[in-house]
C-alpha cells in the first residue's frame, strides 16, 4: 500500500469534510496578528509558548518552514507576523487553504507539496524556524524527519514539534467511542496496517481515514537527541472540547517539543 498517497487523499478529503484541522483562520486573527497579538498550537489545544519564538511577536527576518502544517492555520499567522513562510504539505488542498487565506489578506507565502521525511528541494542551512505541528503519526519512521529537519535548519535555528503520545494507540477506539470503555487491545508500536484486522482495516479506509502509526518516546525525543538535536522545552497537551475522546479524560494524548540546533 502507498502511505503517502493513502494519506494524501484522505487527507483531501478531511478538507472537503471541513475537519477542524483544515479550517483556516479568519481575516481577524490575520489582522491581530499584524498587530503582535497572536498565538498558535503545535498540539490540540494548548497555546505554543511565546518564548519559543525568537523575537516574539515580531517574526522580522525569519525564514520559517511549517512542517506538513498545511490548512491555513499557523503559516498566515506567521507571515502576517513579518516572517517569510514555506509551507510544506502532502494533501494539496491543505496547501490550497493556505493559499486562499495568502490570496484573502495579502499575506507572502510559499506553498510545496511534497513527504515530509524528504526535503531534499531545500538546501542545507536555508530555515531559522521549523514549525512541525502533530503529523508524524502518519508516516511509519519518524527519524527521518529530524535529520532532514537538523540539515535544513541554521546553526541555532529551533524545531517546534508536536507528536501523538504513543500510549494514546493501546486502547479499542470503537469501544471507547461507543461505549466509553477504554480497553487495552493494541501492542506498541501501532500501526492501522498491521494493528487492525483485513475487515477493520478496510472499513477504515473505505471512511476516508488516513494511515496512522504510533512511534516510541525514545525515536520521538530520542531521535531528535540522537540527531544532534538539544531539547529546550516540553509540554503535555490533551484534546479541546471540540475532540470527544476518552482516552483524552485520563491521559495526555499529545507531547510538544522545543528543540535547538547547536549553534
């Protein structure tokens, strides 16, 4: 089965469904923006800490890649911040929401489709901010988005990413949605190709779901370590009253770094 592409199309699809994680910001939060009052999530809910931005509000001068972060919903914020912005995305029609929002305010922006674990189009040293919010869960090797990460950023430049919390895939999401049960059935690592049975594993596609993977803590904070990678910041986050989900009740179900490049 092709990933990326099983992925791309249910991804265009989540658009065309008007998924929360496609709807793009409103010509307000543009204009606040504009004016340094903005603020952007890595993860479901929780706000981004500001200090995690250099130079906060002002992004003056930064060259900033948003990391399959397409969907109109960080990158104009940046850009109507002062940063210059290359939104890398693998559903052209999350780009193209991007790209309505740019064409809606007037704001710059640069929109490539393309794998994540692949930017080979950028030269090294070319980014000073890699925004990369929860989209990991969708390829199956997480480690080579941090050394094409490591090898696009600057000396100093900083990775801002959110990632599933893997514990989140051990439990029967049809019996905690219907029956609010949490039941351990999944071993770890997960995966909707070898964790889900043909009949499962079908129906799931045939809903226009994408692929998702589970990765351990040690190839998400780990990997970024072993790449050269120095965490500076952490946090917890759980799903907004928007994501009905009990699992979210009990644990957090996403995880949210800030990672520097030595400089």
């Amino acid at each position: 089965m092709d990933i990326r592409k099983t992925n791309e199309v249910a991804w265009d699809k989540k658009v065309a469904s008007g998924s929360q994680w496609t709807r793009p910001v409103d010509s307000e939060i543009v204009q606040r923006a504009q004016k340094g009052q903005w603020q952007v999530i890595l993860t479901p809910a929780k706000p981004v800490p500001s200090q995690w931005f250099p130079g906060f509000p002002k992004l003056n001068g930064l060259n900033i890649l948003a990391l399959a972060s397409g969907g109109g919903q960080q990158a104009p914020v940046f850009a109507a911040a002062g940063a210059a912005v290359t939104v890398f995305d693998n559903s052209n029609a999350q780009l193209e929401q991007d790209r309505m929002v740019a064409q809606r305010d007037g704001l710059d922006l640069e929109t490539v489709q393309g794998d994540m674990t692949d930017l080979s189009q950028f030269s090294d040293q070319s980014f000073d901010l890699i925004f990369h919010p929860v989209s990991n869960c969708f390829i199956s090797d997480v480690q080579p988005v941090w050394q094409e990460a490591f090898r696009v950023l600057k000396p100093g430049g900083r990775l801002l990413s959110g990632f599933m919390n893997p514990d989140f895939y051990i439990f029967d999401f049809q019996k905690a949605e219907k029956h609010r049960i949490l039941d351990v059935i999944y071993r770890l690592p997960y995966s909707d190709q070898e964790s889900l049975d043909a009949d499962a594993l079908a129906e799931h596609l045939a809903e226009g779901e994408a692929l998702e993977f589970s990765h351990t803590l040690e190839s998400l904070i780990g990997g970024q370590t072993e790449t050269g990678f120095q965490i500076a910041g952490f946090y917890e986050d759980h799903f907004g009253p928007e994501v009905e989900d009990l699992a979210s009740e009990y644990i957090p179900v996403c995880f949210a770094t800030l990672a520097l490049r030595p400089g």
